[in-house]
C-alpha cells in the first residue's frame, strides 16, 4: 500500500499545513483556518488568534452552531426542498452577474499619470489636520480633579505617565479610556468638545493640564503626550485610493454603457 504524503494528506483532508485544531465536533476536527474563512468579513482582516480567549471562544461557538444547523438540515434533505432550488438558482444567477461585473472592474487599467494630476489639483483633500495624541482623567467633582492634580504636578517623563496611568484605571468615570489607562490616542481639534480641544492644543507635549477643565462630561484632567502638525499626505500614500476611486468611476460608466447596448439590441415590451 502506497504512503500518503503529509501535504496529500492535507489536500485530501482540505485542510492547511499550519492550520490549527481549535475545537472537534462528533469528533471532527475544526480549525483556526475553517473559522477564519467562515467570518472573514466580520474579522476584517483579523484571525481568531488576535482576540481575547473569550471572543475567540465566542465566535468558535457561533462557527459550531452553523455547523449543526447545517448537518440537521443535510439530515432533513433541505436540499430537495423547492424552495431550496429556487434560492439556488437566484444565487447562481447573483454569482454570474459578480464575476460579470468583475471581470468588467479587473480590465480597467490604473493610470498613474491621471491619478498625479487628480492630486496635484485637489491637495486640499489630502490635508491632515493637526493632531494631538493625549490621555486623560474624568471626573465629577471639580475639587477631585484639582487633588489628582496635585499629586502629578511634581511628575515628569515615564513617572508621570505611570501615575497618571494608574489614577485613571482609579478614578476616571469614562470606561472607555480609564482601562487603556486615560488613553485616547490620536485625535483632531474638530473631534473633541471645545474646551477639551482648546486646553490640549494649547498646552506643551508631556505636560498635564495645570487646572480642570470643565466641559458637558465633567471635569478633565490632560497629559499631552504627542503632537503633529497639519500635513498634507504625499502622493505615495493616496495613490492607491486615488486610482481605485478613478477604476470605479470608469467601471460605473464602462457598466451604463454596456447596459444601454444590451437594452438596444433586445426587445422589450411593456404591458
């Protein structure tokens, strides 16, 4: 009798060389690879091993219950259902008009020459605001905010930091930040309430703010930690946009004018 081959085995199999057994299912094995395929467009382009044990538990689950809706409908000869064909063909016909549509898309060739000019006369769309990159401390109390203050005036550098880290986890009403230690990442003027904005743009990199601010939410705290000034992106960086939007443009009218043609040559007759 002749050997399998480890990479026949996994080709009769259908299953990856450096797939890895997640769960079983009657004794089936189930697969990181087999679940990443299956909720592709919910990960968007994350695997099931970049989340927490528990979402990772939780869409293996969700994987596992397709799978036993799929085997009791196999097991109730779905597929010989009427209304099953029928679903089959729309989706067939739906699948066709796709790769029609792509096939259409794919022989648009970019035209580097074009996308320059389009930049080149339209830099104002290209322009990123300036930008601040701060943590902060949320609180309801006015006299609070002016006590957690006091104990990261003397603090500087990765001191400062740490503390102020620990205060938010502490002491910040707003979840959301509090758990990333007050972290807020990178942000526009335009995105924040106008107080906030007003003190972090002000203020110096690696300061906090030397009084509450005051806004809708309550008092804050601001550690400054980054800036950048406003840019505009270089014609590198929007390349790929630029042409894919100009592909689309010639693909939707390349798409009517195929339409009107078809239109013309059949007979159509309204009742």
């Amino acid at each position: 009798m002749k050997k399998i081959s480890l990479v026949a085995a996994a080709l009769l199999t259908g299953l990856s060389l450096n797939a890895a057994v997640v769960a079983t299912l009657d004794g089936q094995n189930i697969t990181d690879t087999q679940v990443n395929e299956f909720f592709a467009p919910m990960l968007r382009g994350a695997k099931i091993t970049d989340l927490p044990a528990d979402q990772k538990k939780a869409v293996i689950d969700q994987y596992i219950v397709q799978q036993l809706v799929l085997k009791d409908a196999k097991a109730q000869k779905i597929e010989n259902d009427p209304l099953y064909k029928e679903e089959l063909e729309r989706a067939k016909e739906a699948i066709l008009v796709n790769i029609y549509q792509k096939k259409i898309f794919d022989s648009i060739k970019t035209n580097e020459t074009k996308a320059k000019k389009y930049y080149d006369d339209n830099k104002a769309q290209f322009v990123k605001p300036a930008q601040v990159k701060a943590r902060h401390i949320l609180v309801t109390d006015e006299k609070e905010a002016k006590d957690i203050i006091s104990q990261l005036n003397k603090l500087s550098g990765k001191a400062l930091t740490d503390k102020f880290a620990q205060l938010a986890k502490e002491k910040s009403i707003d979840k959301g930040s509090s758990a990333q230690g007050g972290e807020l990442g990178w942000f526009a003027e335009s995105t924040m309430v106008k107080p906030f904005a007003d003190a972090a743009f002000s203020m110096k990199k690696g300061t906090i703010s030397k009084t509450p601010i005051k806004s809708d939410f309550g008092y804050h705290i601001i550690l400054k930690e980054d800036a950048r000034a406003k840019s505009t992106m270089s014609f590198n960086e929007v390349k790929a946009g630029i042409e894919n939007n100009m592909k689309m443009e010639e693909f939707k009218e390349l798409l009517n004018k195929k339409a009107e043609e078809l239109h013309k040559k059949a007979k159509v007759e309204y009742k």
